[in-house]
C-alpha cells in the first residue's frame, strides 16, 4: 500500500503542473507575440515586453527564468524567437536587445545565460553606472536546432551556435561554434564533432 506521504506530493506535483498548464494556454496566448501550442511557463518568472518574445510549440520554460527584452528607442522589432519543442530549465536568463534565436528541439539547462546585450564601460566620465549602459549597436545570438546546452552556460553577443552541438557545463561561448561540434572552457573551444575527427 502506498503511503499518504508519497501519495500527496504526487497529487500537489499534478495539480500545480495542470494549473500551470491552463493558465499559460489561457493568458500567454493574449500576452506574448505568439505563445504557440502546449507550451508552458512555469512561475515565478520575470517577463519584459512579451510582444517582442515569440514562442513555438510544446515549449517549457521553467521557474526561475528571465526573458527580457531591452527597448532603448533606437532597436526596431528587437526578437526572441524559441523554437518547437525547447525545454528551458531553471533560473535561464535571456535577455535581447536586438535579435536571439533558439532553434527547435533545444535543451537549455539549469543556470544559463543568453545574452546579446553588452555594457559599454570605456567612459569612465559617464557617470551613469555600466550596468545602466547598453550598447546601442545590432547584435544577436543564434541556437541551432538539436543543441544541448549543459549547466552554467554563458552565451554572449555575437555566437552562432549551430545545429546539434553540445557546450560543456559552465562554459563562456565567445566565438562561433560550428554545427554538430563538442565545446567546453572558458573561452569555450571545440574539443571534438559529433560527425567524427575535428
């Protein structure tokens, strides 16, 4: 016989997936630029601008998260494009000033950041902060479709990641990776491709 303390956990783990469920087909569909099909986000979550974010089918996106999109007058239409089939996992930031790009059947794990923000710091006259500061010149990041991006990951303006890579735990993409490659460190490095020999 199970036990009520197995029982209850179970019932309040299905009842908070449910509601979660309905209320993002219920209000994220009026809220977000499209809010596709079967896609759920999980409270707390800090959302900016949601016109500007567009998300695709049977998207999760876990407690924790961050999707930000910065509007400074000058970026027209900036975008954050989540493909079909992307799991986000707990406490990802995201933040776009002008274009991010995730690829569908993505996994971004736990700790992430995506960022195709930069802090101008070479004016030490301005005395507005530096993380007051945004850069107001084009950038992007790009997330083929099939990546796994492991824990702690940080992504910053400027990377094409391509389709079917790995990037390592904890590691700082600085420059492109190519499609189907192994990367890991900071600065993250090709270690080796999924298709064979580097």
């Amino acid at each position: 016989m199970i036990s009520l303390k197995i029982l209850i956990p179970r019932s309040l783990n299905r009842v908070f997936w449910i509601y979660n469920t309905v209320r993002s087909a219920i209000f994220y569909k009026y809220v977000f630029g499209e809010f596709g099909r079967r896609s759920v986000i999980i409270k707390p979550i800090l959302i900016s601008n949601p016109h500007n974010i567009f998300i695709g089918n049977s998207v999760l996106i876990r407690n924790g998260g961050r999707l930000e999109i910065v509007l400074d007058g000058k970026t027209i239409n900036p975008c954050l494009f989540i493909g079909d089939n992307v799991n986000i996992e707990q406490n990802v930031h995201i933040v776009c000033h002008s274009s991010v790009r995730i690829g569908s059947n993505v996994s971004i794990t736990a700790n992430c950041v995506i960022v195709d923000t930069e802090h101008p710091f070479d004016d030490i006259s301005n005395p507005v902060k530096v993380g007051a500061r945004i850069s107001t010149e084009p950038s992007f990041v790009e997330i083929g479709e099939g990546c796994f991006i492991g824990t702690g990951v940080c992504i910053l303006p400027n990377v094409r990641i391509g389709e079917g890579c790995v990037i390592g735990s904890n590691s700082v993409v600085t420059k492109d990776i190519p499609a189907y490659s192994v990367a890991m460190g900071q600065p993250a490095r090709v270690v080796r491709s999924r298709l064979g020999a580097v």
